[in-house]
C-alpha cells in the first residue's frame, strides 16, 4: 500500500498510453509477487480498518475484482501476480481466525479459476499462536498456498519477538516463503501530523521487521524460510551499514546471525513495489544485486500501470530486466516455469 501522489500517478498513465495496448514481448511475462486482492468477505468484515491506510480515492480499492487484475497484468505485460490478503487481526482472536479462513480459501478459489495467472500468499492470525499453527496445516496441505503474508509487527511486537517462534518454526519446516508486508505500529503511527501512515512509517516498520528477524536470532534458527520484504525492505539499503557496525561493535549479538550482518541483509528478497526511482531502485540494486530483487507493483493500491511503465522505461540491460522482472521469482516458485 502506498499513497502515490496524483501527478504519479497521471504522469504513468500517460506514459502508458504510448505503449502498445499487447504489451511488448521483451516486457510479457513478468510475476508480480507484491498484488493485493480483496474478496468482498474482507469488505464486509473489515473495509474500515483497510481503508485507513488509505488518503486517496478508495474506488480501486472497494472495486477490486479478479477481472479488473487481469486486465491490467495483460495489458502491462504481468503474466502472473501472487496475492496477500489485507490485515486480518484487529486484536480478537476468533475473528482473526474465521477472517483468515475465508480469505484463504477465496484465495485458493482465485487460483482455481484462473489457472496460471494468480498465486496466493495467504493470512495467517499471528498472535494467535494455536489458530495460525492450524491454518498453516490447512493451507499447505489442503488449499496448496505458495506462501503466507505476514505484516511487520503485531501489537507492539515485531516477527522475531520469541511469542512468534512457534509460527516461524513450521515455516521453517515447511520451507515457506513469507511475503513480509509494512504496518504502521501503535508507537509511530501519528509522529508527524498530516503525514499518512504509508509515506514514511511503514518503511522504518519493514526495516524494524528485519532488524528484530536478525537480533532474535530467527534468521539463524529458520534458514529455510524465503522472505521478501516489500518496497525493497524500506530504508534497509540506507541503514544497513550503520546496523552492521552496530553489530560489529557487539559479537555476542552477531552471533545470532546466519552470516555476516551485511550478508544477512543481502540474503534476503524485497520486491520493488513503489521503488521504481533512482533514489530508491538504485540504492537496492547497487546494496543486495538484482539477483535479489522482484518485480512487485502493489495493485491495486498502486496500479499494475505505474510500477510497469516505470519498470520497462528504466534505463538497465534486457537481461536484469529479465531477472528482476520474472527469473529471480521462478527460483523461489519453480511450479511456475
């Protein structure tokens, strides 16, 4: 989710109406790992705690169809899109799980009907320990989901706090991928007035995901695990060597990492929804390589129009194109080559 400006916005449109309607064969066939999809369950039950993050016209958003996705991903050259459920834990357990149920199997039911073009990162109610545990059962071995989205923190509590462990346990045993998806936590959420939660705090919340994923030793204990952190992991690039320093001046906490800190970092996926800008792109491509990048657009909070359109104008070879655009994901889900 983003709050990409109206001048972005029209300034993508209109340099996708020079773009042929088919899109071009050096741009077809790219996998979109970061493409929401709201069933109209998830309306009915939670429409205003999604809308909140919101600070635009809601219209794509309450709107959304299967058909309105695919539109655009033929159009723009998005041969297939993963997509993750909405936050589904508002605090009650017992709502969060019968939301996260719903939702998954609209999820398996999207790609049933349209084979091929959708993956699914299902929801999973994460401070409910037991509940989340029981889903994960469910939605591997039943409703054969590709991975589980989960958001950067829960309550206070981010996804290396040790109440999470168990979860992350059977992930690891499952060799999961996690589609890590920005919050704003109660802590940060009004820093700044007139400052929409997207613009800046769910940015630091990616970064604060990962550090907690690295300090807790999680990262180390769950090497199976395949995260992709959204927004190329929001300002990790930028403070990642100051981190690693930090954890240079501390060996102990070092130690609970799987590598070196910046090799932990550069371990990871992100994907580059809302990133398609030298300031941004560059600096992840120049910190972890575009062996680790993924093409995310974020639809249809941005649509598939604005990520897809900067993507295919920005100046790199047609084999990072390549790479970044689809064969970085067809190595994390081989089902799809």
């Amino acid at each position: 989710m983003t709050d990409i400006n109206r001048r972005q916005l029209l300034g993508a449109s209109a340099a996708a109406a020079l773009i042929p309607s088919v899109a071009r064969a050096a741009d077809a066939g790219r996998i979109d790992v970061h493409h929401h999809f709201i069933p109209p369950v998830y309306l009915k039950r939670a429409a205003p705690e999604l809308l909140r993050f919101v600070d635009t016209d809601h219209t794509a958003i309450t709107s959304w169809t299967a058909e309105t996705s695919l539109a655009q991903m033929d159009k723009f050259g998005v041969e297939t899109a993963f997509v993750c459920t909405p936050p589904v834990w508002f605090g009650k357990a017992a709502a969060a799980r019968s939301l996260s149920r719903e939702c998954n199997e609209a999820g398996a039911r999207l790609m049933g009907d349209h084979k091929g073009r959708f993956g699914h990162f299902a929801a999973l109610p994460l401070p409910d320990q037991d509940g989340s545990l029981k889903e994960i059962a469910y939605l591997f071995d039943t409703l054969h989901a590709d991975g589980v989205c989960l958001l950067t923190s829960y309550d206070g509590k981010w996804l290396g706090d040790k109440k999470f462990a168990p979860v992350m346990d059977e992930l690891n045993r499952r060799h999961a991928v996690v589609f890590v998806h920005p919050t704003a936590p109660d802590c940060c959420s009004h820093t700044v007035p007139d400052i929409s939660l997207t613009t800046v705090e769910f940015l630091f919340d990616s970064t604060r995901a990962l550090l907690s994923l690295m300090v807790s030793g999680t990262l180390k204990r769950c090497p199976n695990i395949s995260f992709i952190f959204s927004h190329t992991g929001g300002v990790t690039s930028v403070l990642a060597t100051r981190i690693s320093q930090y954890f240079g001046r501390h060996p102990e906490l070092a130690a609970r990492l799987p590598a070196s800190p910046l090799e932990t970092f550069k371990l990871q996926h992100y994907d580059v929804a809302n990133s398609m800008n030298p300031a941004t792109f560059d600096a992840a491509l120049d910190f972890v390589g575009p062996g680790q990048l993924l093409f995310g657009t974020d639809n249809p909070f941005v649509p598939v129009v604005a990520t897809s359109t900067a993507f295919s104008k920005y100046p790199m070879p047609a084999e990072r194109q390549a790479m970044i655009g689809r064969e970085n994901a067809l190595k994390l889900f081989p089902r799809l080559g």
